[in-house]
C-alpha cells in the first residue's frame, strides 16, 4: 500500500511555503480541460507529491497590473513567503484611509494564488485520450477552497459527523468532479465538487490494483519545479519591477529612517505624502473602515494547515 503520511502533510506544507525552490517557473505536462460550448466536465483525482517532495501541491502568488504600454504585467507577491509585499502594502493602505467601496476602486488588483498538482484523469470525454494518465494541474483558490472544506471535519444537520478526507490519498480519498464554465476571467470553476471518498479507479469504477497505483506513483511530476523562487526579490525590487511597467506612478515615496534603512510610505491619491499615517487613524475613527477584501477563506487557508493538524 502506498501511503503518504497525512498527519504531517499540513506542518510540511508551511514549512515548504518559506522554502526555496532552485528552478524557473515552468508547467509540463499540464492537463488543460477542453471547453465544450463554453463548458467542461473531467473527473479527476489529486495525486500525493512525489516520494521526495513534501507537499502534494506547491503555490504561486502574483499581482496583475496594465503598464503603460496597455499590457497586462505581473510581478511575484511577496506575502507567501512571509515578506512584506508592496503592492499588498499600498493596498493595504489605502484600505485604510478610504471607506470600502471607494478603496475597492483605487486599490490594485489583490495577488492571485495559484497551485499545482499532481492528477490521474479518470474520465474526460471531451479528450478520451488523456484519461488513466497522470498530469500535472494547475487551480485556483476556488478548488484549493474546496480541497480544505473536503479534509475538514464537520458536523452535518443532516447526516452528523462527517470525518475529513485528504483528497490525494490512492486509497481513501475522493474523485474531483472538475465543472467549470467561461467567465469574464476565463474557466470558472465554482461548480466542481468532490465525491464520496472511495479508492482511485478507472472510468467504469473499476478500482486499480496495487501495480496500477504503483505505476502512477513512480509516474508523479515533480511539483518544485512548478514554484517560482523569489527568494531573490525584495520589497523594492518588485516596486521597482512595477513603477518600470507603468511609468510616472509612484507607489511610495522613498526615505531613510535614523540608522539609514529605507523608509517607504505610501502615495495615496488625495492624501499627502508622509500624512497617512496620522489620517489613516482619524478616518478609520470617521468611517469604521474595514480591513481589505482580500478574500477572507484565501487568507484563512493560511491557517488550513493548523485546522487539519
Ligand atoms: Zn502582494
């Protein structure tokens, strides 16, 4: 039987998030659904990480933005390393000193969290052909949302206590039914779900034999080259990276402190240079100003790890 602990998975898991991977970013062997009239349906299961790795999914995080030359850019957030990230910080700023909705408008676009993993195909009958092989795949926070809710424990009105399940177990964890629509901002996925949990099976349900599974363990890409190092960014490289794409923004205006550390205090358009700080608190008081929508469940997976210890 091929097991990976599940006990640990959640400890390793924050413990590769500080981690430095040694590669460039790139996804081979990525399993891309077919839309259908604007639709797709794949069953699919979430595989365990390689035997060498830790986790059975690595994580990106970046900020979209146009620059000046009417192009989409993106620079890395820095937020997932534990790094103060200056486009969350300007944010974050100017979250503080407007109410919600008006913030909503100037803020920058919050970072978009994307991960990747392993998945065997069990069925896809848009592309007979991919199915009973293994791919690497690459979600958003909306299926990463549904993998926490699925390994959560809960109580159930209905039917009680129902144990938690870790999805990317050969043996007891559960198909993905992958769904998703065309949106404004590409597939949509909200609608996918996972099954009951049962072992890894083909099409017709058939569960693989131990040499089946045993194939597709030693076939498992390797996640870590999938994780972008930005072990080499700073919060002023990245700033620098975003006031070189748009031209003539300034995001912070630059100082030195008394021991000749760079300062960085925001510019926030109808606030003074160097006053935020003190309006920050007499507008909060004023507006009850909430914290940035930066999606609470995303920011609450943070502490996944520490729900399913
Ligand atoms: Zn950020």
């Amino acid at each position: 039987m091929i097991e990976r602990k599940f006990d640990n998975y959640f400890e390793q898991i924050k413990e590769v998030a500080a981690k430095k991977s040694g590669s460039s970013f790139s996804i081979e062997n990525e399993f891309v659904p077919v839309m259908v009239n604007g639709e797709c349906e794949v069953v699919m299961r979430l595989l365990p990480q390689p035997s060498t790795e830790a986790a059975p999914f690595v994580e990106n995080r970046t900020h979209s933005f146009k620059g000046s030359d009417g192009k989409w850019h993106v620079v890395d957030c820095l937020r997932k390393s534990g790094s103060k990230c200056p486009i969350c910080e300007w944010n974050s700023a100017v979250f503080k000193a407007f109410p919600k909705e008006k913030a909503k408008d100037i803020c920058k676009k919050k970072a978009k969290r994307s991960f990747i993993s392993n998945v065997y195909i069990v069925k896809n009958t848009a592309a007979p052909n991919t199915e009973g092989k293994v791919y690497r795949f690459k979600y958003g926070i909306q299926i990463m949302e549904k993998i926490l809710a699925k390994m959560s424990d809960k109580e159930d009105p209905d039917k009680g206590f129902i144990k938690g399940v870790n999805v990317f177990d050969y043996y007891n964890g559960a198909n993905l039914i992958f769904k998703a629509k065309d949106g404004n901002f590409g597939p949509n996925p909200e609608a996918s779900y996972f099954g009951d949990a049962k072992p890894i099976s083909d099409k017709n349900n058939v569960p693989l034999t131990d040499e089946e599974i045993k194939a597709i363990d030693d076939s498992l890409y390797t996640l870590k080259d999938c994780e972008k190092d930005t072990s080499n960014e700073t919060f002023e490289s990245v700033l620098n990276l975003y006031e070189k794409f748009v031209e003539g923004e300034k995001l912070f205006v630059r100082g030195k402190d008394a021991e000749g550390k760079t300062t960085y205090d925001p510019i926030i358009p109808g606030v003074a240079a160097g006053n935020t700080a003190a309006l920050n608190d007499a507008v909060r008081s004023e507006f009850d100003v909430e914290e940035p929508d930066v999606r609470p469940t995303a920011e609450a997976s943070e502490d996944f790890f520490d729900t399913l210890k």
